[in-house]
C-alpha cells in the first residue's frame, strides 16, 4: 500500500469513528435533554396535585368552621325562642370541623396554623356557651352573651380563617395583610380569654 493509500484510509478510518462518537454524543444529549423534560414534568405535577389538595382541605375546614358556627348560632335562636333544639345537629358539626381541624394540623403552615388553632379554641369556649345556657344564673345575659360572641368575635374569627386561607393559597392577596391578620387576632384571644374567665368565674359561683 502507498503513502497516499494509507492517508486515504486513515482518513476515512478517523471520519468514520468521529461520526461514531459524535453520534453517540448527540444521542446522549438528546436522551438527558429527554429525562430532564420528563423530571420536570412529574415535578409539575406532583406540584399540581399537592396543590389541589391543600385546596381541598382548606375548603373544608372553612365550611366546617362556618358550619359550626351557624348551627351554634341557630340554637341560640331557638332555645331563645322556647323552641326545642336538637343538639345532634350542634354536636354533628362539631365534630365535623374537629375531624377537619385534626387532619390540617399535619399540613397546614405555621402561619395559617396559628389561625385555626385560635378559631379552634374560640369554637370551644363558643360550644361550652351554648351547653351552659340553660343553667345561666341570668339567662337573659347568657342569650345575649351567646349571641354577641357567635355574632361578633367568633364571626370575625372565621372570616379571618378564610381571608388567611386565601391568601395562602395565593387567591385573594392583601397588601396590609400582616398587620391585620395580627390585629383580628389579637382581639379573637383576648375576647377567647375574657370569655373563659368569665364562665369559669360563674361555674365557680354555682351551688353544687
């Protein structure tokens, strides 16, 4: 073989095994760029999924909340009225929220979390109300007691449960939205806390 021979076989030696490895370097781009879609895609939707789950729960726990607090509302009303009151409708919703309320605790964030754990407490103090009604001293004062707090700060209790789950879930944005959720909270404890010491100030009273 001859000097020019050999050139040309080399050559097409080396053009072969560049086509080889450019080949399989193309391929291998292609097959990342591949995996890489396919990583963010299962990322977007598991995002996706968690997403309209939170949704969920937190659309639960808000017709709960709302739901407690109107059947406690509603009986009020009534045993005002003289009407009987059906306390499985009352105890029902309870229960409802407290189920609700169990399972967001695992999920919820620090911030929403503090929320509804407040409503919780003010729910029960609100329960406790309506339960001690027909054994108030002055029942008169109890029913407009039990009016004014399921009117005034648990109502205000709720709706700051909902603004805040909005505002998670980025649907309904405050540019204040810090400083009163503070402020509505504030006053949700302090109202909790000067009812509670209150009824336990009159169950103390009681004669045994």
């Amino acid at each position: 073989m001859d000097v020019t021979t050999l050139a040309v076989a080399l050559i097409g030696v080396g053009g072969t095994l560049s086509g080889t490895l450019g080949g399989a370097l193309l391929s291998q781009r292609v097959t990342r760029e591949q995996n890489q879609r396919a990583d963010r895609e299962r990322a977007e939707d598991r995002h996706d999924r968690a997403q309209e789950a939170r949704r969920d729960l937190y659309a639960r726990l808000n017709t709960t909340a709302r739901a407690y607090r109107v059947a406690a509302r509603d009986a009020i009303r009534a045993a005002e009225r003289g009407e009987s009151v059906e306390p499985a409708v009352l105890d029902a919703a309870k229960e409802s929220w407290a189920e609700q309320y169990s399972l967001a605790q695992m999920a919820l964030p620090r911030d929403v979390h503090e929320i509804a754990s407040s409503l919780n407490r003010a729910l029960g103090v609100g329960y406790s109300v309506v339960k001690q009604l027909p054994s108030a001293p002055d029942r008169v004062e109890a029913y407009n007691r039990a009016k004014d707090w399921f009117s005034g700060a648990l109502s205000d209790g709720v709706y700051l449960l909902r603004v805040t789950l909005r505002h998670d879930l980025g649907v309904e944005i405050e540019p204040d939205f810090e400083r009163t959720r503070t402020r509505m909270l504030t006053v949700l404890d302090t109202e909790r806390r000067s009812l509670e010491r209150l009824l336990a100030s009159e169950q103390a009273t009681r004669p045994v």
